[in-house]
C-alpha cells in the first residue's frame, strides 16, 4: 500500500474515532481514541460486537463502559493476565498432586510396616484366636490401603481433567494472540513474525517464495453505505475465498483493514499467479446479500499484487513490491492480477517513450 493510499485511509478511521467520542460525549483520552480507531477499522470482532451490544442496550457507552471495553478487549496486559490465571492454576494443581503423592507415600509405608509386623507376629503362634486377631488387623490395613490408592487414582484423574483444561486455555490464548478474530485468519503480528522465518529459510535452502497482497477493491463505500456488519460480511466472503484457494502450508493473514497477505513457500511466479487468480474469480462469483433484508449488493471484487523472494530481499522490500503491483491492479482498473514484472515492464515502456 502506499504511503498516500495508507495516510488516507488511517485518517478516515481517525475522524471516525473522533466522531464516535463527540457522540458519546466521552473525554478525549489516548484509550477512547484507540478503542473508536478500533471499532471503525472493524479490527477486533470480539470489540465491535460487545460496543453494538452495549449501544443497542442502552443507546450509547459511557466512560466507565468505555474504560471496561478497553480493558477487556485492547488493553496490552489482558493476555499477560490471563496467562498469569492460568499460571496460578497450574502451581495450585501442580502442590495439590505433590500433596495426594507425599499422602499415597505415606500410607504405602504404613501398609508396608503393617504386613512386616504382622509376618513377624504370625510366625510361631499357635493360638487360633491370636491369629485370627493379626489377620483381621492385615485386612483392614489391606483395606485402608486400597481405599488411599482408589482416592489418589480419583485425584490423579480429576488432576488430568484440570491441565487439559488448562491446556485449552492455553492454546486459546496463543490462537487469540496470532489470529483475526473477524475472519479467523492469522494477524498482522503473525505475518510478521513469519515472513522473518520464511525469508530466513529461503535464503538458507535456496528456496524461494511468493508473496499475494490483495485489497478490496471500493471497500469503504460498502462500509459507508452498509455499514460495518456489512462491511465484516465482505470481508469473512474473501476470507473464506482465500482458505479455500490455498494449501496448509500457505500463510494467509489479514494484514490490516481490507487487505490480506499471503506467503506462498516454493512457489514461482506463474504459479503464484494462478492461486491469485483463483482467489480473484473466487471472490467475483459470490453474490453479496444484505442478511437483514435480503438485499442483494452486487458483487465483491479484489485486486491482487505478487513479488517473488530474491537474495536480498527484506521483510519490507517484498512487501512493498507486492503492494506496489497491487495499486497497479487497482490503477488498470481493478479486478485485478499483477505482479512485480508487470511493474518492470510499465517502467521499460515509460523510459522507451
């Protein structure tokens, strides 16, 4: 994307921040404006639906709403929290089994004692009653054993019910932290960190990769028009195009806003711009309709840019190649596939004439 295109768009999620907080009549504080920034670029699904929630209940958010919203869905520790919840739960799991062992240890010992005893007791007595006696006592303490081994197999049991929840809970925070709640792609974080592995293990195998950025051509006249769950449903359709075009070892991610990213390991340019155009006519052959009226909007479409990895690539070298063909696409009219070489040859067209 371009630094124009980029400017514009940041600052029409801007003034809608701010015209959401005059609104509201809520003060001006650096969380309310990144809440509103939020909320317009429709980023955080979870955020949008509890904000619609909240207005539909009572007709508009106040500061403590406003303040609770923001803790819940966009401060920068409420991850750190939870991971520290579960952390708690753990360590309290984790003393409680030491404890159920150290007891089981202790009454294994007894029985231990209690059967060496009663061996040496039993040896020589002749007395029927004596020994009846001494069995009897070897049979409760039998008995008392088995019932401590059966509540620590019960404890044992209820423990492993507990770290799988655990787990759960575990690996629901990872996914949270890396995916697109709106369109369960990965997040921008996620791209990030792996276009820096996929670069890194390129340039070690000597295998390249594709890059895709595609954007969704008129996307802020749907949201304009329709509004915003109008403009969540355009963007879980090209989602959904974009999952089912790709393989699993293909990165899709929603980059920011209406634009996707996808990283293409080992692919070459004509292949990559097959997927692209698959992805293209994907999402053009879907027809958009209004889920609360059943209107029909017309079709969706999007413009696609691909780079191919070379040597000396960075993270922000191919990205920008790739955003580069993509306004190209856009500038030809949309609808579009372009790629880097497309760029090349314009370029040799402008220095010939």
């Amino acid at each position: 994307m371009s630094e124009e295109d980029d400017h514009k768009r940041t600052i029409n999620y801007g003034e809608s921040a701010i015209g959401y907080i005059k609104k509201n009549t809520l003060p001006a504080y650096p969380r309310a404006y990144e809440l509103w920034y939020t909320y317009s670029a429709g980023y955080n699904q979870g955020l949008n639906r509890a904000v619609n929630e909240t207005i539909k209940a009572s007709g508009r958010i106040n500061t403590d709403e406003m303040l609770n919203l923001y803790g819940r869905f966009l401060s920068p520790t409420r991850l750190g929290d939870r991971l520290d919840e579960v952390g708690t739960k753990v360590s309290r799991d984790v003393e409680e089994l030491i404890d159920s062992l150290k007891l089981s240890a202790d009454a294994t010992s007894d029985y231990g004692s209690a059967l060496e005893q009663a061996g040496e007791k039993i040896k020589g007595v002749a007395d029927p009653k004596k020994l009846q006696l001494y069995v009897t006592h070897l049979v409760k303490s039998t008995q008392n054993a088995v019932a401590s081994n059966r509540k620590l197999e019960s404890q044992l049991l209820e423990s492993k019910k507990h770290i799988e929840n655990l787990q759960s809970s575990l690996e629901a925070i990872r996914y949270e932290s890396l995916t697109d709640e709106l369109t369960t792609l990965n997040n921008r974080k996620h791209f990030e960190v792996s276009i820096e592995k996929v670069i890194d293990h390129s340039k070690e195998s000597g295998r390249g990769f594709a890059l895709l950025m595609t954007d969704i051509d008129h996307f802020k006249k749907f949201n304009d028009t329709y509004g915003h769950q109008t403009g969540d449903q355009v963007l879980r359709l090209v989602a959904l195009a974009v999952k089912q075009n790709i393989k699993t070892q293909d990165i899709a991610c929603r980059y920011g806003g209406e634009e996707f990213s996808i990283i293409l390991p080992q692919l070459d340019l004509e292949e990559a711009v097959q997927i692209g155009e698959r992805i293209r006519s994907a999402v053009m052959s879907k027809e958009l309709v209004k889920r609360s009226t059943g209107e029909n909007l017309g079709r969706v479409t999007i413009s696609v840019g691909i780079a191919i990895f070379e040597s000396t690539d960075t993270a922000h070298s191919i990205v920008s190649r790739a955003d580069e063909a993509m306004y190209a696409a856009k500038r030809a009219g949309r609808n579009l596939v372009k790629t880097e070489k497309d760029l090349e040859a314009a370029a040799g067209e402008e220095n010939v004439a």
